[in-house]
C-alpha cells in the first residue's frame, strides 16, 4: 500500500522504515531541510540500532523514499501524522505542528485519505482535527481520522515496532478499522523479514485493539503516565530501603515475582528521563485539570522524580564532603542506554549541579557525547570511561551502559585517585566492585567499603542527614550470606 509519513523523528522514522520493511511502499516526509537531506542521502540524524539498516534496505528496495510534507501528501493512501509535540511553558502539549500539518492536508489533499495521529497528543486531539479539516478542506477530499498511539521506546525502536505487545487504533469508522488493520497485516501476522533478530523466534501475535480515538489518545498518555508512576514508586522504595538498611534490589524482585505487579519497571535510579515520559506526565496532568481532575497522584510522581538528582548529589556530597575542586568522572550521560538523546536527560541537571558547586567533571558516553555538548559546553568529554576516571576523586554512574558492566576494575582502580563509586543505576554488583577494593554506593541498596584491614564494612543505613549509619550483626549477617551468591 501507498502510505505518507509526515515527520522524520524517532517515531516518524521507525514508523517509515518499518512499514516499508514489511512491504508497503512508503514515502516519509521532513520539514527541517537539513534533516531531509541526510536522509536522501542515506545520513543518519540519530543513532538508533537497526534503523540504519533498515532505512537503507527500504531506500535500496525503492520502497521508502524522503521528500517534502507536499509531495508526502499527495503520495499516500494513509497520512501517519509523526511531528513533535513538545511541551509548552504550561506544560501543555504544542500542537501547532500537528495543525499545520492539517491545514497542509486540507488544501492539498484530494480523493480518499485516512489521517493518522501517530504522535502523543493530548485526548480530543481527534476530533479537533476532524473539526478543523472540516471547516478548511476541499469537496474534492474525503477523509477519515484515526488515531494510532505508538509506544516504542529509544533504543528499541525497531523491534518495538515491528515486535509489539498491542497495537492501538481508535476509530470512528469501519472503513478506517479494516484499512489499518490491513496496513498492519503483516506484523499482525508476524510475516516479514525481521532485520533485528537472525532467526526471529515466532512469536506471539499482539493485539490488534480497536476502539474509538479519545480512548486510543488516552491509552498512550496513560500508560506512559503508569509507568513513569512504577518507577516513582521504586524510588521511594529505594529510599525507604536506604533508611531501614533494606535491600531494594531484593524488594523489588520480591515485587515482581506478582504477575499483577511485574518485574519491568522496578529499576531505581536517578529518575526518569528522555522526550516522553516527564512530558507524558505534565500533559497528562494538564489535560485531567483542564477536564476538572486533580491528578494529584501524577504530582507527586513527578515531584518525586525531580528529587533522584538531588538525591544522588547527597551521596556524592557524603562521600566527597568539599566538593570544591573534586575531579568527578561521569559515566553516561545520554538518558538511558542504546540511544544518543540527552532531552530530558538527569545528567544534564547532575552535571550542571556539580559544576556549580565547583566539581571539576570529566565525561563519557559511547553515543551521545555530541548531542551533549549542546547543552553542556564546559565539560571535558573523553574517549573512553578509564581516561575520564583518571585521578578522579569519584566515578559516578548515570546512564547504565552494557560497557560498564565489562570494565578493567583492577586499571580503573589504578587510575583514580580515590576508588568510590556512586552508581545511580544500580548496575553493578557489591560484591564484584568491593572485591576489587571499591567503596561501592548505589540506590537503596546496602553501601559496602574496603576498610585498612581488606575486609569489607557494610553501611547500608542511611540516617536523616544521608549519613551512613553501621548495620547490626544480624544485618552484617544476612549481608555476607548475600554477598557469598
Ligand atoms: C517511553 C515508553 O517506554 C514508550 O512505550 C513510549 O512510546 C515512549 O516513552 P523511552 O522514553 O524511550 O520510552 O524510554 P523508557 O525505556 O521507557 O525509559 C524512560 C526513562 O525511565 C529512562 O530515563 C529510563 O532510564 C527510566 N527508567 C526506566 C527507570 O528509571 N527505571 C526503570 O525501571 C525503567
């Protein structure tokens, strides 16, 4: 089938390559020139794995082709709407582009066309859409609008798209139901050629969940909001944790193991971060107030979140006591693994933090060193995590690269100036990280240091003023059995 993609970001992008990796000759449409001509001439804008290929399979097969919002237009059967929607100052969600795009639509458009919001859109984003063709198309255009949430996530793009648990569409007609469903056919079925895994093991099919649009709009806003929620919750968990010297790993596993719960999503840290979540959740607190709802409980979620940094600050400030002139190693700085984005990222807020209480920072991320430097230009960035540890007083982790998990402890060691590290994901083992004689802090999990004698001390409380506080024997114990695993 013929279908327009309006909007060349992670999901518009994801959404063209894919559709055309399944088979349906796709023409994806940029507004930012600069970005439209990269991808004619196959530049990556972002870093996404698997989407390289797949854009260049699409752009050699003929089937996905780049071009201008005009031409993309005129080309499709369907009209996937993918442009941004950042938040406003009132934290309400910027619709402009998505009404320009309409008003593009309406004068242009001619014959039957089935528009698609794709991007996150604050509920009766539909129907005003519909109003507004209504009022400025032409007789000479037909047109049905559907909605069609995307939960995707960075670094997983393809395989999301390609693999979902659902697929959403809220509909007001029939005919809008069987032309999606058509259109997702083949990952309905799971037949097509899986660019990510070599033998792609078969798989469940997802739901294919029809509804009408306003539930489909809300369905996006309240999912993110959820687990934006889950993790909220873990944090206080954490922290809880920290204050009675339990272990939060442990409860949250103990947690998960409640199908009703599930394990995803139990990961403390820093906080959340990235283009969705903490804008999902302001636009959804908006949208409820503006309908007469206090979600309270999404206020607290996000007030919880913007306290992980300050939180991690504390411990630094702990360990470090005069921060003034401490040489901070930073581990990560995009806002989550596999991905180059640093929108929303706690590192940009960790860092500025630092640096403005007179810490000298050295940086490393794998990806997204660039994009960084755009928001944090007096940052020595370096090539790899060892040079920025050298003489470092502190390594902290802030994004939760594989890498990490495969370094020369002993050379790291040997090139700090002081072995501590404050791991604001929790990636790390204790055991491992104090075997090689590092002070090791995470999250809401026992804190465990090398003392003069080699063996280990274990602080795991942390007292009202973020102290750390001695475990008792029967802790101790339970500790050592725990390390021994
Ligand atoms: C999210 C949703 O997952 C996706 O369905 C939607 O389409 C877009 O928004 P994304 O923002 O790419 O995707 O990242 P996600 O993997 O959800 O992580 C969001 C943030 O939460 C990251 O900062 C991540 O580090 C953090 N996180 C995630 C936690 O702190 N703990 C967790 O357990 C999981």
């Amino acid at each position: 089938m013929k279908l327009s993609v309006i909007g060349a970001g992670y999901v518009g992008l994801t959404t063209a390559a894919c559709l055309a990796q399944v088979g349906h000759d796709v023409f994806c449409s940029e507004s930012d020139l600069e970005k439209l001509s990269k991808l004619q001439s196959g530049v990556m804008p972002l870093f996404e794995p698997h989407l390289e290929k797949v854009i260049r399979t699409g752009r050699e097969a003929s089937n996905l082709h780049f071009g201008s919002t005009e031409d993309g237009i005129s080309w499709g059967d369907a009209i996937f709407i993918c442009v941004g929607t950042p938040p406003l100052a009132n934290g309400e969600a910027d619709l402009s582009a998505i009404e320009s795009v309409a008003r593009m639509i309406a004068k242009r458009a001619s014959g039957y066309k089935l528009i698609v919001e794709k991007s996150t859109v604050p509920v009766q984003t539909g129907a005003q859409l519909r109003r507004h063709l209504a009022v400025h198309s032409t007789d000479s255009l037909h047109y049905d609008v559907a909605s069609n949430p995307e939960f995707l996530r960075e670094g997983t793009s393809v395989d999301d798209f390609l693999h979902p648990d659902r697929i959403v569409i809220g509909v007001e007609s029939e005919r809008a139901a069987e032309l999606l469903r058509a259109i997702y056919k083949p990952i309905i079925e799971q037949k097509f050629t899986c660019p990510v895994h070599n033998d792609c093991p078969k798989r469940q099919e997802p739901t294919f969940l029809v509804t009408d649009t306003g539930s489909a709009e809300l369905i996006k806003h309240a999912s993110n909001s959820f687990l934006a929620m889950k993790i909220s919750f873990i944090n206080m968990v954490a922290d809880l944790c920290e204050a009675v010297g339990a272990d939060v790993a442990q409860v949250a596993e103990g947690m998960g193991l409640d199908p009703r719960i599930g394990p995803a999503f139990l990961n403390p840290g820093i906080g959340f971060g990235g283009f969705c979540f903490p804008k999902d959740v302001q636009a959804f607190i908006r949208i409820a107030q503006k309908s007469g709802c206090d979600f309270s409980l999404l206020r607290e979620v996000e007030k919880i979140n913007q306290l992980r940094v300050e939180r991690l600050i504390e411990k630094v400030r702990n360990e470090l006591w005069v921060m003034r002139g401490k040489k901070i190693a930073v581990w990560g700085l995009a806002f989550k693994p596999n991905t180059d984005d640093v929108r929303f990222a706690p590192s940009i807020a960790l860092v500025k933090a630092l640096l403005q209480e007179g810490a000298i920072i050295k940086a490393y991320d794998p990806k997204a060193m660039e994009k960084a430097k755009a928001v944090l230009p007096d940052l020595e960035y370096c090539s790899d995590p060892y040079q920025a540890s050298h003489g470092a007083d502190a390594i902290v982790i802030v994004t939760e690269w594989d890498e990490f998990r495969r370094m020369d402890w002993t050379l790291v060691r040997s090139l700090v100036d002081r072995p501590l590290i404050i791991d604001g994901r929790n990636m790390l083992s204790i055991a491992q990280l104090t075997e090689s004689g590092f002070h090791y802090v995470s999250v809401g999990r026992p804190s465990v240091s090398p003392n003069e004698r080699g063996q280990h001390r274990v602080e795991a409380k942390v007292g009202a003023q973020g102290e750390s506080l001695p475990l008792d024997d029967a802790q101790e114990q339970v500790l050592a059995r725990r390390r021994k695993k």
